[in-house]
C-alpha cells in the first residue's frame, strides 16, 4: 500500500512539472487574472454610471426644489432667519423704547432748567429795581435834606403870540 501511495504521488508530481502543464497553469493564472481585472473594470464603470445617474438625479431634485437635504438645509436657514429677524426687532424696539426714554428725561431736564433760570432771571430782576428803587430814594432824601425843591415847582409852558394869518385861516376852515 506504500507503495501505490508514493507511486500516484510520484505520478502527480512529475505530471505538474512538466513544461506543458506549467505553461497551462500559467495561461490559466494570467485568464483568471484578467478576468478578474476586467470584471473589476466592469464593475468600476457600473459604479460610476450609478453614481453618475445618482448625481443627476439629486441634481434634478435640487433643481426642482425637492432633494431632502437641500429642504433640510433651507428649513435650518429659515429658522436662523425668522431668528435673526425676531432679535432684530426686540433690539429695534428696546432702542426705540430708549430714546423715547432720553426723549423724556431731556424734556423733564429742558423744562427744569427753564423754570430755575427763570426764577433766576425774576430774582434778578427784583433784585435790580430794588436797588434802584433804594437809589431813587436815596437821591429824593439827598435832595430833601439839601433844599433843592426843583421837583416841587410846575413846570410852565410858554404861550405865544397869535398871528393874523393864523386867525383867519381858522375861521376860513370853520365855517
């Protein structure tokens, strides 16, 4: 029995070494290879037209407004807006509310400052003809106690001549 093993198996090895079956095996490893590689091609291109023909697809639906993610990333840009627009708006308002505020405190300010100059001014004023009044005073009493009575005496008026042509000329328009 040992010997019909090593006999087939002497068989075998010297029917794969010869130069006839090498060169087989060869052809058919460079085949298979080839096939392979032309199978990978194959199937690289079949990918790449799907991924062409996705391409054109989602570029259709985004060109119909459609495609998923371009809804997705216009619905979030949206929100930022509508956001960005409701902040603007209370900023707007509370700076309204603000100088509506100054508007308010400048005219209190304003209406105050007026009042107080014009007690001032009133003040001063009084002030002014009180002391005039004291001078006038002053200078009657000065005038009192030094005898000079110029104030006293009437003041008369000079009464002139009638002329002859006046007097007929008055009658002329009286009557």
């Amino acid at each position: 029995m040992r010997t019909s093993r090593t006999a087939t198996a002497a068989t075998r090895g010297t029917a794969a070494s010869t130069p006839r079956s090498r060169s087989r095996c060869i052809r058919y490893y460079r085949l298979v290879k080839s096939i392979k590689k032309a199978n990978k091609i194959h199937f690289n291109k079949i990918l790449l037209q799907d991924k062409l023909a996705e391409l054109k697809r989602q570029l259709r639906q985004l060109q119909d407004g459609v495609l998923p993610e371009y809804l997705k990333r216009l619905r979030r840009l949206e929100s930022s807006y509508k956001e960005r627009a409701r902040v603007n708006q209370v900023v707007r308002d509370l700076e309204i509310e603000m100088v509506e505020q100054d508007f308010v405190n400048e005219k209190r300010a304003s209406a105050r400052e007026y009042e107080e100059h014009k007690v001032f001014l009133r003040e001063q004023l009084v002030a002014e003809l009180e002391e005039k009044q004291k001078m006038i005073e002053a200078e009657r009493h000065s005038m009192e106690l030094s005898g000079d009575s110029t104030e006293l005496k009437p003041i008369t008026t000079r009464k002139l001549r009638r002329r002859a042509n006046e007097a007929s000329s008055t009658s002329i328009i009286s009557t």
